[in-house]
C-alpha cells in the first residue's frame, strides 16, 4: 500500500481509493487548535503519530464553522511540512454556497484534494433547530456535489451505526446516508461506538439497499469515565450496558479505567478487522498516546491483513 506520500506528489492515491484497496486503512482525526498551547500539542500527536505510517489523517471543522481558517491552515501545513495525506472536514454552518465554494477553493489551491463533506449541527446547541443558511444548503447530500463539482476531489461523509439523533429511525437513517453515496461520496467514516455490532448491522442495512461505498468504523478509545459522558452526547447512542458495567466497577482507579478502554477499544478493533472493515479511523482528541497503545496491540493482525 502507498503510504505517507505528500498528498501533492502527482500519482498519490486519493483516500477514497486507499480505502477501497486490498488492505485495510489506519487513520487518525484531529481537531483545529484554539491555543498557542493546544497546537503545541497537536503538532507533538502529528509528529509522534507520523512515524506510524497512516494511511491518511483528517482534520475537523469547529462546531458552527468557527474554525474555517485553522482547519485549512493546519490541512494545509500538514499537507505540506510532514510525511501524511490530510482530509478537511468541511460544514456547511453558517457558510453560503459562495463561501463554501471559497473554502474547497482554498483547499484546492494547499494541494488538498479529499475532504470530508459534512452538514454539521446548529452553533451553541448541537441538538437544536437546524436553520439552513439563505444562501446554504440544507444537507451533507448537497455538500458532496457542491466538492465534486468543484474538482478532482475524494469526498467523504459521515455515517451514524446507531442512527444520527435526528433522523427518526434507522431505516430513514439508512437511506439518508445512501443519498449521501449516491450523490457522489467515495466512502463513509462512523460516528464513534463501543459495540460492533452497531457498526455491523449499519453495514448489513447499506448492503441490502445495494450501496457498495466502503464505511471506515470511527473508534476511540476511552481513557477517562468522562468520555462515556461525552461519547454519548457527540452519537446519541447509550453506552452499551454490559461495558458500562465494567468501567463502572474500576471507576476510581484512572490507571484501571485506562487500560480497560485501550483493552476493550483494541479487541472491537481487532474483531472489526476480522469482519474485514476497509479500515479503522481514530478519533485522537489531538493526543497520541491511547491510539499508539491500541495501533500497537493491534499490530500483528495489521501486519497479516497487509501481507
Ligand atoms: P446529514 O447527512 O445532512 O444528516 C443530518 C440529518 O438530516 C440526519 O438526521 C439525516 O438522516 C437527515 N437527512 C440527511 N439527508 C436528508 C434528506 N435529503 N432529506 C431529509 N433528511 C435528510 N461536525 C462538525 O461540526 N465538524 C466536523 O469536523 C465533524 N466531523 C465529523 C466526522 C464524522 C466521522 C462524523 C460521524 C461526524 C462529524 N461531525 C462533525 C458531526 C456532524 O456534523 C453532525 O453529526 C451533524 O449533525 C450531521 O452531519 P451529516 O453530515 O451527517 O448531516
């Protein structure tokens, strides 16, 4: 597999057709700093997560587009000063259809040309009215054209093994994610989820309507009871009960509930691996340590899958 090429070098493989190849893609997210100090440490995770070779890294939009310059700075400089193929995620938050235009000009003028195509959610409250732009658009779907019209871009979008919290049910779910592929995206990246079978029954429902766009599980692996919180505000999903469980019984020992969540996030790794999932996607929270421990544990089937 071609890996950790510049994403200008002509003859570079787009994302979509890295994860569309025989062995399976590593990735990892990170998200814009706000901070002097918080791109001290993004740029520590890039540079100690660099060495493992991922396939690719995305970098995320701000909640409400509030970080529209950072996250084509950063895709950019990764683009250009390190070793890894970046993606920009992209919301279509508070953006006209002129703005977004501007913004996926931007990225294609830094050499970047695979980007995440997302609508994002409403600014402050994430589950309140979604008010479209007047001269916006409504969906991730209309997105996904507006990049592939642009130009020769690779264009992601996201998908919900548990359903995204406004859709009503799984089936409409389902097929709103299936519009989303048949609007032109080459793949799909998860929200995070702590049971596989989550993701295993979303990749059955997409099959059975006959869509073949590959869906990369987005993992991340809990290090704090705090994340349970969090985990289930960011997907909407209950943290399956049985695990809960066993968090719960090691709740006031840190190092424990540590290395329950790298133990417990490596093995849903590895049983995704062996349901042959085009890849795994970390969700970093800009640092590197936790996903280096999972990559590591995972290291011997990576090795055989890629053999
Ligand atoms: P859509 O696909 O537009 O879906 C939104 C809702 O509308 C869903 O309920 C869907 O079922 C419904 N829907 C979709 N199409 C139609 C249609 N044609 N008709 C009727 N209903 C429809 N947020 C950020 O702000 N920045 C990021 O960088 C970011 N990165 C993410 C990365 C991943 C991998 C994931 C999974 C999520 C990410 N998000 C990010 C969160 C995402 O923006 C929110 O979850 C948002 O609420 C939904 O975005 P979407 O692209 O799935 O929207």
């Amino acid at each position: 597999m071609s890996l950790g090429l510049p994403s200008r070098l002509p003859g570079t493989p787009s994302i979509g057709e890295l994860i569309r190849g025989a062995a399976p893609t590593f990735s990892f997210e990170f998200f814009p700093p706000k901070t002097a100090d918080g791109e001290r440490l993004l740029w520590q995770a890039i540079r100690e997560l660099e060495s493992l070779r991922p396939s690719f890294v995305s970098i995320t939009y701000g909640a409400g587009g509030t970080t529209r310059d950072t996250t084509v700075a950063v895709t950019e400089r990764v683009a250009t000063e390190t070793t890894l193929l970046p993606m920009a995620h992209l919301t279509a938050v508070n953006h006209s259809v002129a703005e977004l235009r501007n913004v996926i000009g931007r990225l294609a003028g830094a050499g970047i040309r695979n980007v995440l195509a997302l609508r994002g959610d409403p600014p402050g409250d994430p589950m309140g009215e979604w008010v479209r732009h007047p001269e916006g658009v409504d969906y991730a779907e209309d997105l996904v054209r507006l990049v592939r019209e642009a130009g020769d871009f690779s264009v992601g979008v996201a998908a919900f093994p548990y359903k995204h919290p406004r859709s009503v049910d799984v089936d409409e779910d389902t097929r709103n994610l299936v519009r989303k592929c048949r609007a032109g995206a080459d793949f799909a990246i998860t929200q995070m989820f702590f049971d596989a079978e989550d993701y295993l029954r979303l990749r059955d429902r997409v099959a059975a309507t006959g869509c073949d766009t590959p869906i990369v599980p987005g993992v991340m692996p809990v290090t704090r009871m705090a994340t349970i919180e969090r985990s289930v505000q960011l997907s909407g999903a209950p943290f399956p009960p049985e695990l809960l469980r066993r968090f719960e019984a090691v709740a006031d020992d840190e190092a424990a509930v540590r290395a329950l969540g790298i133990e417990t996030c490596s093995a849903m790794c590895a049983r995704l691996l062996d349901e042959g999932v085009p890849g795994i996607h970390f969700i970093t929270l800009n640092r590197s340590t936790a996903t280096r421990e999972v990559w590591q544990q995972l290291a011997p089937t990576q090795v055989a899958a890629a053999a």
